[in-house]
C-alpha cells in the first residue's frame, strides 16, 4: 500500500444509497443524508433562495448530483438558469456514476476552469444588470469536508466580485439617486469653496489600512505642521489617540456606513464634514459642524445644481486624494493608505471591526507588491482603488505636486514614493494658514437655511408634478396597449396604436429630463422586460407583453419617484420648523424618529437653549437622545457579524489544509502569527499544534511533526483527530512502518467507515487476515452497492485459500454485474485452482 493510494481516501469516496432512495458518494457528504431525505434538507436549506425566477445561479458544489435533481424536480424557474461547480476529480466520479444524467440544458455542471464560459453563454451580464446572479453553497461545501470546496468557494467567489464590480460599474445605482433626495436639504454648500485655499502647504490623508496607528506617535509631534484628512471609518481611532482631524471624508451610501463611521459625530465642530451627495444619510443630518458637499444636489437639471466637482471612486481615500489636489497642497502624505492585508491577514487598522474580529482566514489569490518589496494579499475593491490612485497619481504629480505614502508595507503605486516619517521636512504652519482658508465656507444664518430650504421645496413640488403627469401618461399608455390587440393576439386598432405613439413622444420631448430620470432610476427594471433568455422571435403577442411590462415599470418607477420627492419635501418642511423658536415639536420628533436621526433633538436644543415646552415634551427628546448614544454604542451589529464570519475556524482549518497541500511555508508561518495574536478563539491549541505539524513536515522534520501529531490525537475532544491521524498514518507508510499505519487507521474507522479498505488493506499486508476480512466486511455491510471492495474481499478469499467464501462473493457479484470483467476473471482464476487441486502429484 503506498502513500499515493491511501491519499485517495479524502476523495469523493464510495457510493451509498441511504432508506430514502437518494444515492451519494459517502465522503462528499458523509452523514447528511443518513437519517433525513435530500428533498427535506434541501426544502429546509434552499427552498425560499434557490428557486426565483429571472437569476443565474452559481453553486459550489452539487451534493453528489442530489442538489441539481432536486432543481429540476421542484421545476425550472422562468428565466432561470444554474451552474454547479465541482472539483475536476468529483465531477469525473460523479459522471462514472451516472449521478448527473439526464439534466435540463437549463443546468450546467462543470468545473472551475469552464464555469465562466457557460456563464457567458446564459449571459451573465445580462443577469448582472439585473442584479439576478445568486451565489450558494451546496450542503457539502459548508461542511467542509474536503478542503477541495472550501478553494473552490474562494476562487469562485473572487471571480464573481470582479465581474460583478466590471459589469455593474458603469450602469449606476437607484440607490444614489434615493440618497440624493434623502440628503438634498443638507447638501447647502459646494465642496469648490476651498478650490486653492491651501496652496504651498502639506496634508496628510489617514486612511483605514493595518499601517495607520503606526503613525500617531509621529503625527501628533508634528501636528502643528499639518492639515489634517480622514476617512470616516477610522474616527473611532483617532479620538482613542487623540487627534481631530481638520477635514472627515464620506461617500457611501450603504447603511453600513453609519456603523463603521459613526465616531465621527463625536469630533467637535472645528471639523469640516466633506461628503458625497449621495451619503449614508443619517452621518449628514446628524453632523453638527460644517459640512462641503461633493456632487449634484439633485438627479436632474436644475438651478440648484451649481458647479461642483464631482467624488472620485472606487474609495473615500480616492476622493479624499483628489480633493487634496483641488485644495491646492504642495505636498501629500498618506498614512492607512496600504490597500493590502498584513502578512498574518489583517485587513484593517487596529481598532476597527475588521482587525477586532481578527485576521481573514479566505484564501486570497490577489498579491500585490509593496514599497519594501515584499508581495502581500489584497482584494477585489482595493485592487480597483490601486488602479484609480495610479492614474490620480500621475495627474497630481505632473502637477509639481509631492505624494509620500509613509508606510513600507503599503502597496507600490507609481508616482507614489515611499519616504519613512523621520525623513520627512515641513514648515510650521501658522494659525492664519488655518483660519483664513476656513473663513472661506460662510456661516449659515438662520435667513439663509430658510432661502436654502423654500428653493428646495419649490424645486421639488415642481417635479413631483411632472413625475406625476408622467406616471398618468404612463397608466393612460398602459391601458391603450391592453386595449389595442384582439383576442388572438394582433392589433385591431391602429387609431389607438397611433395615440400610444404620440404618448411616446410626449414622454421623450415634453418631459425630457423626468423621463430620463424614471429610466434612470428604475434601469435594471427596465433591462428585465428582455429576460436574457427570450426569443428573438417577435409576434403581436410578444409585443403586447413587452409593452405592458415597459409601461407598468414607467408607471411603478414614477410613483416611487413621486414617493421619494414628497418625503423629502416633509423632511425639507421639518428642517425648517427646527429654525423657530416655538416649533411644531410633534411634527419634529416624528422626522426625527423617521430617519433615524436621533441626534437631531440635541443639535436643536443646543440652537435654542432658551426654548420653551413642556415636561412631556422633554421626555421625548430625552428619548430622542438616549437613542442617539445607544447607535454610539450599540456592539451587536449585523457588519460585525459577517465580518467574523471571515475569521471563523472552519476557514482557518480549510486554510491551514490548503497551505500545506500548495507547501506554502511563510503563508503558514504568517498565519499561525496571526492566529495566536486573534483574541476571538479560546481553543487555539489544536490548530497551531497542526501548523507546527505541517511547517515541520514542509521542513522535512518528520519526528518533530510525529510528536505534534501524537499531541493533537492526545487532547481531549480535539476538532483535527482525523488531520492528525491521517498524517501519521502517511508518514508512517512512507516510513515503511505498516504497524504504526494501521493503529492510525484503526483509530481513522472511529470517525468514518471510509477507512475501512485501508485498514483491511494493511492488515492484510502484516499478516491479519481475520481482520482484512471483518474490515472489507464491515464496510460492505456500510456501502453494499460498493463492488470494487467485494472484488478485493473476493480476492483476499482466494490469496488465503477460503475457496467456499470465495464461490459465494462471486455469485453474489454476478447476479448483479453478470458481465463484470474482474469477477469472471476472479472466477476462472478461482476454477483453475480448483482443477490444479484435482490433479494428482507425480510420484516419483
């Protein structure tokens, strides 16, 4: 028995038929499937996820060909189609075993080199802007089994993000134009105030990379020296070190912004709040400083959109760059600006979420090369962001404008230096360098907040009529085009076939811009009236279909327009009953709660501390503010949850696994680092005692990585019992010591019959053959549709001259393979034995 056929064991594995009818091959699964049916665990798993209509589904893993049977069983969804990904050797046995037959065109399985080419013949663009691309694991990829699903997930899912982000791009997002309405009566004043208001002088930019804290201790010497830029996400840390940043930078709309950039609301009002217009906007309407907008006040044309300058993406820190350069520094340092991971897997900088909830334990197959060399993991959004900061490097820097990123383990960015902190030469800046550029930004009276907001209400009363008078066409158009086709399908009526087209045209002249802004808003609706598996054929039929569809999603995109715009006009009303002395507090207290706004109530009271109400009315806005502090504090957040879920031992076991099947030895050492510094794992012995295994068998010390093993085996209830024993059992037949092999493969058959064969197999090599038998026997009983271990127990039967037992398994296997080759060749074997028996010796 050699090494190379005993690693075979953590392959796919025999096939099994559980009481239910479902057939699966053991190892994939082990024992899911044992006591409850695949429809149940499927019903329970998958039934309200996996089944929609118009989405490209992309599942790692097929459950031995139960998942996609259950697909087709349950019916193809319209519109949908479904890729299953397997490992090559997994999906090669599941088609031996004829577990994939007989599939709708609708399902694919395939393999993580040809997946992409499949997904582009179901047109995985199309899908894409539909936001209809849906990504799951099957049973046996969450479970882990083998360490081939948990690559395969990684791979799969980095590739997914990277067309996701190339296809989606440039279409845009409704959720940018709801955040423009949400944030339109905070958006006052343009962020091009300070165009050039700090020329000669020199900035730091504080980004969220591991390297940022690095840096304090240097920073807060020569505060006095510098203007001072931060990314929101990183407020927590600098009130922790003590530095308040001159200028706060944030762009996101995704709610989540508001967890990770919630500290910020804790600076004090010397900080200018520069923001995206389209902004998470509960950061915005609960800052109390002054705050530059960047951007469009409104998504369409308008007076009110004066002349700005736009945010530059992917990231913050690519806005916060290019505002730098706006401003007119000299020179531009960055610190956190690594977009990489640190050696042991830190994403970011200490403090944070991310680095609380310990290092990503993913495979990352993105390196980039940093300053000192050195090539370090990166993902998807960082590597697009690096590409940005290049292309805004070269333009800043043909400019006689200095970048300096002051880390050495940050990624290398072409006109970008990397010159170290003790090196770095500046001036004192003088304090009227600081308020003279500031004085630019005006004060808002309580005068010029009330012009502000009448314009915007004014503004907005004026589209919600057109949007309106829009939405009417669209129901006017609707019901013509139900009305024109008779009832076999072909229009009847081209009077009214010519009014629809009039209605047309009045939607692209007369109401140009709204028009535009409805398509806009609701692009991926309109991009499903084609579902991308549509005929190309067109009849009557089809047409009236079609026209239905476009009409109602003008229809529905205009009356959520019309929805948001009224919104945000109560929300602009509100804003300005905060300017009285005596307001409408009910009407207040109910935006307030509304928008999550909490902070409101106290930003109110401070504006009007000679206001007067009653003692009810001073428990609500107690309230209001008890809810405010309770954001600040509140832990248990769905962010944080998923980012531990990155960090969780399963992937770490994967991890650690797959490191040492590629002989990544720094990798390795750099993980163990970084797991025993990740303060969120109580039992960290058993998986740095199976590092230290893996590091020491990668270094050829294979005693040392013996006695690692053997302590791994020894600990109570350890979670890597099978890792180590089948390790020691390798080393063991590479050692030659067959003995010490089968004790681990005995004690393998504890954890699963899959090593049944093994040990029969060795115990037939030392000798025990009453123990090959009841092993070979033990895992029939456990897999009986396993013919290949029948053929080697028939084999064992004939080697030791059991002729009876023999007879008895070949009739058994030729009842069910009447033409099984290796039986009939077992059975003349065995009769040739017999008739040499027959045969008297030669007598001499």
């Amino acid at each position: 028995m050699t090494t190379a056929n005993f690693t075979k064991a953590s392959a796919a594995g025999t096939l099994k038929t559980n009481a239910f009818g479902d057939r699966y091959l053991y190892n994939i699964n082990r024992g899911s499937f044992d006591r409850v049916n695949a429809q149940a665990i499927f019903d329970a798993e998958f039934s309200q996820s996996l089944l929609q209509e118009d989405t490209l589904y992309i599942i790692i893993g097929t459950d031995s060909g139960l998942l996609p049977k259950y697909v087709q069983q349950q019916g193809i969804p319209v519109g949908s189609r479904f890729i299953f990904i397997e490992p090559d050797s997994i999906l090669e046995q599941l088609h031996q075993n004829q577990l994939l037959d007989d599939l709708p065109p609708e399902i694919v399985c395939t393999t993580a080199s040809k997946w992409e080419d499949h997904a582009n013949t179901f047109k995985i663009r199309e899908y894409s802007y539909m936001n209809g691309i849906k990504s799951f694991n099957a049973i046996c990829t969450q479970q882990g089994v083998l360490d081939d699903y948990a690559e395969l997930s990684w791979t799969i899912n980095e590739t997914l993000n990277i067309l996701h982000f190339r296809y989606n791009v440039a279409i845009g997002c409704e959720l940018f134009i709801v955040r423009q309405l949400e944030n339109i009566a905070e958006n006052i004043l343009p962020v091009t105030l300070m165009a050039n208001a700090y020329q000669g002088k020199t900035v730091i930019i504080l980004a969220g990379g591991p390297s940022l804290t690095t840096v304090f201790p240097w920073l807060l010497d020569n505060r006095h020296k510098l203007i001072v830029f931060s990314v929101s996400r990183i407020s927590r840390q600098l009130i922790t070190a003590g530095i308040e940043p001159d200028f706060v930078f944030s762009v996101d709309p995704q709610d989540v912004n508001l967890h990770v950039s919630r500290e910020m609301l804790l600076f004090s009002d010397k900080t200018i709040f520069i923001n995206g217009y389209h902004i998470q906007p509960a950061l915005l309407n609960q800052w109390h400083g002054q705050s530059l907008y960047m951007g469009p006040r409104l998504p369409w044309t308008s007076d009110l959109n004066i002349e700005n300058i736009g945010s530059t993406g992917p990231t913050v820190t690519n806005s916060a760059l290019s505002i730098a350069h706006y401003f007119g520094f000299s020179k531009i340092l960055l610190a956190g600006f690594d977009l990489c991971f640190t050696k042991d897997g830190i994403t970011h900088a200490i403090g944070s979420d991310e680095q609380l909830a310990g290092p990503k334990y993913d495979l990352i197959p993105l390196q980039v090369e940093t300053y000192s060399g050195e090539f370090r993991p990166t993902r998807q959004d960082y590597y697009a962001a690096l590409l940005t900061l290049a292309k805004q490097a070269e333009i800043i820097s043909s400019e006689h404008c200095e970048i300096i990123n002051l880390a050495p383990f940050a990624a290398k960015v072409e006109h970008i230096a990397h010159i170290p902190t003790s090196e770095i030469i500046m001036p004192d800046l003088q304090a009227d360098d600081i308020a003279s550029a500031k004085q630019r930004i005006p004060q808002l009276t309580c005068t010029a907040l009330n012009k502000h907001y009448q314009a915007v209400i004014d503004e907005l009363e004026k589209a919600d009529f057109q949007i309106k008078a829009l939405a009417k066409l669209a129901k006017m158009a609707l019901d013509i085009n139900q009305r024109m086709y008779n009832s076999e399908g072909r229009i009847e009526n081209y009077k009214e076939k010519r009014e629809l087209d009039s209605i047309e045209k009045r939607l692209n002249k007369k109401y140009k811009h709204y028009s535009k802004l409805v398509k806009q808003f609701g692009l991926r609706h309109f991009i499903k009236i084609s579902s991308p598996h549509d005929s190309d054929d067109c009849n009557a039929e089809k047409a009236k279909k079609l026209g239905s569809i476009y009409y109602q999603t003008y229809q529905s995109g205009a009356t959520t327009l019309s929805t948001l715009i009224n919104t945000a006009i109560t929300r602009t009303k509100a804003r300005q009953e905060e300017l009285k002395e005596m307001p409408d507090i009910s009407f207040l207290l109910e935006q307030w709660n509304q928008d999550k706004s909490y902070r409101r109530a106290e930003i109110w009271l401070t504006k009007h501390p000679s206001a007067q109400y009653s003692e009810q009315t001073a428990s609500a806005l107690q309230a209001m503010q008890d809810q405010f502090n309770q954001v600040l504090i509140n832990q248990d957040t769905a962010f944080k949850a998923n980012t531990a879920k990155h960090s969780t031992l399963p992937i770490l076991k994967s991890k650690i696994s797959l490191l040492f099947k590629h002989k990544k030895i720094d990798d390795l050492k750099n993980l163990k680092t970084g797991f025993i510094n990740n303060p969120n794992h109580e039992n960290k012995e058993p998986y740095l005692l199976l590092i230290d295994a893996y590091l020491a068998e990668l270094e050829n010390d294979l005693e040392t990585a013996l006695t690692h093993y053997d302590s791994i085996i020894n600990l109570d209830q350890s979670p890597l019992l099978e890792e180590a024993l089948l390790r020691i059992a390798s080393i063991s037949l590479e050692q030659h010591n067959q003995k010490n092999a089968l004790l681990a493969m005995d004690c393998l058959t504890q954890v699963s019959p899959i090593y049944l064969p093994y040990k029969a197999e060795l115990a037939r090599i030392l000798g025990d053959f009453i123990l090959a038998i009841d092993s070979y026997n033990a895992y029939i009983n456990f897999f009986p549709e396993d013919i290949l271990n029948k053929l080697k127990l028939t084999a064992l039967y004939i080697d030791i001259k059991v002729y009876e037992a023999a007879e008895l398994m070949l009739e058994h296997l030729l009842q069910i393979a009447p033409d099984l080759e290796s039986a009939i060749g077992l059975k003349n074997q065995l009769a040739k034995i017999k008739r040499e028996q027959l045969i008297p010796s030669p007598t001499n």
